[in-house]
C-alpha cells in the first residue's frame, strides 16, 4: 500500500489562547468544554475580546490532528481537505506537510479558511471551542484523492464531516470507495454535538463502514443511552463492530477488540491543553495498528501520545524528540 493511513476532514486553523477563569466564557454565553458552532462575524467578535491574551496559531480540525500525529510518529500519512487561498490556508498546508511529509489540501477563492478559536481553561486546561467552519465543508469531491483511497491501509474520518455541505457528500463516497477498495474504515466521533445533531447519520457510519471506532464517554451515552462501561459492549454488537474505543478521559479509555475489553490507564502529566488529546490518541492507537501490534498495545501508545498533547498548547505533538523516544519504548517492547 503506498500510504497507512489517509483522512478526509475539515481542515481548521487553530486559534488557542489560555484563560485565567471562566468570566469570559460567561460573558460570551458559552457552555464550557464544547464546541459551538459559529459563524464568521460571531467568531470575529470572540477573536476581539481575547486578542489581548496570546493567542497562538496552528493546524487543527480532528482528522488533521490524528493524520498529523501518525506522520509524526513516522508512519506514511496523507490528509485531504480544503481551506481557503488566503495567508491561513497557505500556512495549514505547510505545518500538515511538515508533519507528514506531503499533503492533498485543496485550496479555493470561494470562502476563506475554517478556523477554530480554542479557549483554554489555566486551572485544569479545559477548552471551550468557537469553530467558524469557512471552506472546511465545502469539499466537493474526492477527485484525485481517490488513489490514495485505493492505495491505503486505513482511511480515517472525523464526526463533524457528517454534520453537512458537500463536505457531507464527499465523505460518505469516500468510505464507499475506501471499503471496494479494502481499506479499513476509522471513525471518531469526535465531539458529542455531533452525536446530538446527526445521530441516525453517526449509526448508520459504524453500522455500513466501520470497523474502528474511537468515542468518548459523552458520545458513547449518547449514542446508546447507556454508562461508557456498559455502551462500549452495546454499540459493538449492535454495529458490529471488530474494534471500539471509548475514551474516559482523567480515567484513561477502554478497548473492546473481538469482545475481548481492555482497561487503559492515563499516563500522568500536568495538563496544559486538553486540546485535540482525543484526536492524538486515534491516532497513537492507528500507529500502533499499522504496525500489526495489538489492539491493547496500540491503546497503551495512544495513552502515551495522548499525554504528550495535553502537556503543551495545541492538538499536535511538537516535540518530535519526545515522540521518536515514546515510538522506540514501543518498538523496544515488539
């Protein structure tokens, strides 16, 4: 196969800034520790009032986190996905290509460049996200990407590519070309107003298409109606499922592989940024997959690589000294 893992998601320029207390989140009427859609005047005003703290700038939307992470961890990785011709744009393409060594983003002058304002929480790194989705979901077709469908291992998807637009379209003809072609099909949910908004849509993915899935413990009650313990063995048999992932946060993730259920502990690190863990953790755990370790291994490196993201602002690992040494543990232990 020419690539490991290939993505289709919404390409979304990161916007992070750390927050003393919750007065502003108050003062923008924001419920804490979600993302709320918004549209780009709405997102400006937002902007303004917290522009006076440091915000830093990066290459986010959850299928990019984990396509990035896997290609930083040195697996062959490809990202498909549309911004907008502008200065944000431009730099996306380029920190997804220093992450994975190429890209297949598309660029168009028809709306400017998604972007995600991240509000970061100092006393227990907490984010409250603002997301004016721009061109994110306006991908038309999968085009050329088509090869690298035909030629990878796994093709990894994000929840939010199921709330609409051509984005919508797009993605759900991409997992039915990636499965004739034989790839694996990942899905993340990736934020519980997702399950909330399309949740037929959501049921309808891991029943047809998947066969990896990643939740969290919001997710995973939404979508069964059930404690994560008990929905984890629900969703599988409902859906079929060979590999489901619930996430839990502070208490660390369950892995349920062929009905066999793993318990994952955390590793411990003062948290910075919660920012894009959960997408850090697909894709530790892809990684791990690619290279024909267990569905348990994979999620004790997911563990890893997911501490590694909270440790520092932003959603992608940065300190690729740190993940070649957490890669060679692994590799020590196969």
């Amino acid at each position: 196969m020419a690539w490991d893992v290939a993505g289709i998601g919404n390409a979304l320029v990161d916007a992070l800034v750390v927050v003393e207390d919750d007065t502003v989140l108050e003062e923008l009427g924001l419920r804490r520790g979600m993302m709320h859609p918004v549209d780009h005047d709405a997102w400006m005003a937002a902007y303004e009032r917290l522009r006076r703290h440091k915000v830093t700038f990066e290459s986010g939307g959850s299928c990019a986190n984990t396509i990035s992470t896997v290609g930083l961890l040195g697996g062959k990785a490809i990202l498909c996905g549309l911004v907008g011709d502008d200065q944000m744009g431009q730099m996306y393409a380029k920190k997804v290509e220093d992450a994975c060594g190429s890209h297949a983003i598309r660029f168009t002058r028809e709306r400017a460049t998604g972007k995600c304002l991240s509000i970061i929480s100092a006393q227990d790194a907490e984010r409250t996200m603002l997301t004016d989705l721009g061109a994110a979901t306006e991908l038309p077709h999968i085009g050329d990407f088509e090869t690298a469908l035909s030629t990878t291992t796994i093709v990894h998807f994000e929840g939010y590519g199921l709330l609409g637009g051509p984005m919508c379209d797009t993605v759900l003809t991409a997992m039915v070309h990636a499965k004739q072609s034989g790839a694996k099909i990942s899905f993340d949910a990736s934020d519980p107003f997702v399950v909330h908004q399309v949740k037929d849509r959501v049921w309808m993915v891991l029943r047809e298409f998947a066969d990896i899935v990643f939740l969290n413990a919001d997710e995973a009650r939404g979508l069964a109606g059930q404690p994560p313990e008990e929905a984890i063995h629900t969703i599988a048999r409902d859906a079929n499922l060979t590999t489901l992932v619930v996430k839990l946060g502070g208490q660390g993730s369950l892995v349920l592989h062929k009905g066999q259920l793993s318990e994952i502990p955390i590793r411990r690190v003062k948290a910075l940024d919660t920012t894009g863990a959960g997408d850090a953790y697909a894709g530790g755990f892809l990684y791990g997959l690619i290279q024909g370790w267990s569905p348990t291994d994979c999620g004790h490196l997911a563990s890893a690589v997911a501490a590694l993201t909270v440790g520092q602002i932003g959603a992608v690992v940065k300190d690729r000294t740190a993940l070649a040494s957490l890669r060679k543990e692994f590799e020590d232990q196969h």
